[in-house]
C-alpha cells in the first residue's frame, strides 16, 4: 500500500513538473532567481511583441529603475519612452488611497465614516463606510460615459452623482465609483481641487515632473495608440470621467518614483492595508491587490495598458507600460511576472 502511494505522489510531481516545462511556452518563463532581468524582461517583450517599456530595479541600488524597452513599429510617436507622459488609468487607484491615508492618519476621517457626512445625496451614502470605497464593496456603481471631456472637476462630481447607482449588497465589485468618490472627499477636506492636492503632496515632494491631469495634456505628448480603433477623443473621454482613478498622466519613471519612495518606504501604510485586505472577500484595499508581500495593480483604458507588482517586504519591483497589447495580454504578462519574477508560486 505504502509503496503504491509513493508511485502515485511521484507520478503526480512528475506530470505536474512536464506540464510546467511543456505547456508554458519558452518566451513565458522567467527565473525568479535570474541573474539577468532585464535580458529575461526584453526576451518576454520580444516574444509577445509588446511594444513598450518595462521597469525593473537596479540591483546596486533598488530605488532606480533599468528601463527595458522594445520597439514593435518604425513610428516615432508610437514609441514609449520611460520619461514620457503616459495615461496610468487604474494605477492611480493607490495615489488617491495613499492620500485618504494620510487624512486617516490625520484623524480627518476614519475607515467607518460614512459617506453621508461628504454626500449624503447619494444612496445608500449612510450605509457605505471610506473603508468600504477603499476596497470595493460599497454597492454602488457608475459605468457611464460622457458624450464629450468633462472639462474640470465641477463637471467631473456633478457627472459621477448624475448616473451613481446602489445596488444594496456590499459585495466585491470592482468600480471606478469608489474611487472618485474618494477623490471628492479627498479635496471637499482640504479645500482644493484634488488634482491640487497631488501636485502639493506628492509631486512636489517626491520632485516628480511629469504629472499632469487630462486637460493639460496635448495629444504630442503621449505616445499614439498602435491599435486602429482608438483616438484621441476617446481617450479624453474616458480620463476626463475617471477622476482620482485615472484622470492623471505619469512618466512610467515619476510613477515608480512614487510607488517607490511613498509607497514601499512606508511599511506602517502597507501594513494597515494587508490587514484591511485580509478580512475582505478579495484581498484589496486602498488602490492594490495583496498576494502574501506582493501587492499589484493594473491600469487599462483604449489604447494604453500597464500594471506593476512589487515585494513590499524586499522592495523588488516591475512595471509595464505598453500602448499595442489588450487586457488579457496585460493580466497575463503580470500574472508571469507575479509568478517567476516575484517567485509566487501557481499554486500559492
């Protein structure tokens, strides 16, 4: 009996390890004790012919980015480049959840207030608590889309309240909705646009240069779509109504300054979130998703797809930007990234 189990577990661990070695291609699999990331990196790219930048630390000094690039077009404009504006969609989840942080360290608020004390006019606002917008599970949602680009942030709330819907069951649903209210409530407590409040607390700081909301950027200064069917207006559109979740354009080297210097320096902030995020149906909370010590994020609109992933503990980090793959490729380059650059196993 004993020697028939043992033939079983080793018959098990064996076909476990050939699918492993057979069925994820070459261009997939990247060591999570390389000795050259940024070779393994530019080898992915190539492979799945991602045209964009990936960063990855410096192993003398983690704080500063290796840029890896790869070109997939002759044209100029479509190329990324680390030190150009770039639409960080979702990815600005965490910078508007660092800063209700900070306020919750202020004692401006706590994670049971509710939202009625900001906008009681929304429904259900007495029900919903900050903690429940930092991790999505507020029952509300918001998926319209103007016709034309709200212009600034008057037009942006009054939008939000407009088509704002509460369903009643404070399950996980992921919606921008939490997060833009959570940008009002950011600026209705300091008095200032929010957008104001990014440039005084964490641009000027951190001397972080290319930050910009949507309505300061001009077409030129971001890199053009590679795919047909998104233009310009388009992404105007979709930015200008993701206020305080993707209303702001980054250079891929300000946003890991960020991530870097606000985020994995503070230990205290990331471990108040793991915590909130443990207890949840979906480990998220304040703008990350939780994965032992990792936390990741994604950002997606028309045209443009990043994310990053990173060890909260170790400081090791990665970030993508790319303006030609879809949502799936980029999910599925972050999971492999997740995977065998941050050593998660698959089975975690």
């Amino acid at each position: 009996m004993h020697r028939k189990k043992f033939f079983l577990y080793s018959l098990i661990g064996i076909c476990a390890f050939l699918l492993f070695l057979f069925v994820i291609p070459l261009g997939d699999r990247m060591d999570s004790g390389v000795r050259d990331s940024p070779k393994q990196l530019k080898e992915y790219m190539k492979f799945h012919h991602i045209n964009g930048v990936m960063l990855v630390n410096d192993k003398k000094d983690k704080s500063r980015p290796i840029v890896v690039k790869n070109t997939e077009t002759t044209n100029e404009e479509q190329i990324v480049k680390a030190d150009q504006l770039f639409p960080i969609a979702s990815l600005q989840k965490i910078m508007t959840g660092t800063a209700i942080n900070q306020l919750e360290e202020q004692k401006q608020l706590s994670w049971n207030t509710p939202l009625s004390k900001y906008f009681p006019q929304v429904p259900g606002s007495k029900n919903i608590t900050i903690r429940e917008l930092m991790n999505h599970t507020s029952g509300l949602i918001n998926n319209a889309r103007p016709s034309s680009p709200l212009k600034n942030q008057q037009e942006q709330i009054a939008y939000m309240l407009k088509y704002i819907k509460y369903d009643h069951i404070h399950t996980w649903n992921y919606q921008d909705i939490d997060y833009e209210l959570l940008a009002a409530i950011i600026s209705r407590i300091n008095n200032t646009t929010y957008n104001n409040y990014v440039q005084n607390n964490f641009a000027k700081p951190l001397h972080l240069h290319k930050v910009k909301d949507f309505s300061e950027v001009s077409q030129k200064e971001v890199p053009q779509p590679m795919v047909n069917n998104v233009n310009w207006h388009k992404v105007t559109i979709t930015t200008s109504s993701d206020f305080g979740a993707g209303n702001l354009f980054m250079s891929p080297n300000d946003y890991w300054k960020f991530v870097y210097d606000r985020v994995l320096k503070d230990p205290k902030m990331i471990n108040k979130y793991s915590r909130q995020a443990q207890h949840q149906e979906v480990a998220y909370f304040g703008g990350v998703y939780f994965k032992g010590n990792v936390i990741r994020a994604d950002g997606s609109i028309p045209g443009y797809n990043c994310c990053f992933v990173a060890n909260y503990k170790t400081k090791r980090m990665i970030m993508l930007f790319s303006n030609n793959i879809n949502y799936f490729k980029l999910k599925r380059a972050a999971d492999h990234i997740l995977h065998d650059y941050m050593g998660v196993g698959l089975f975690y």
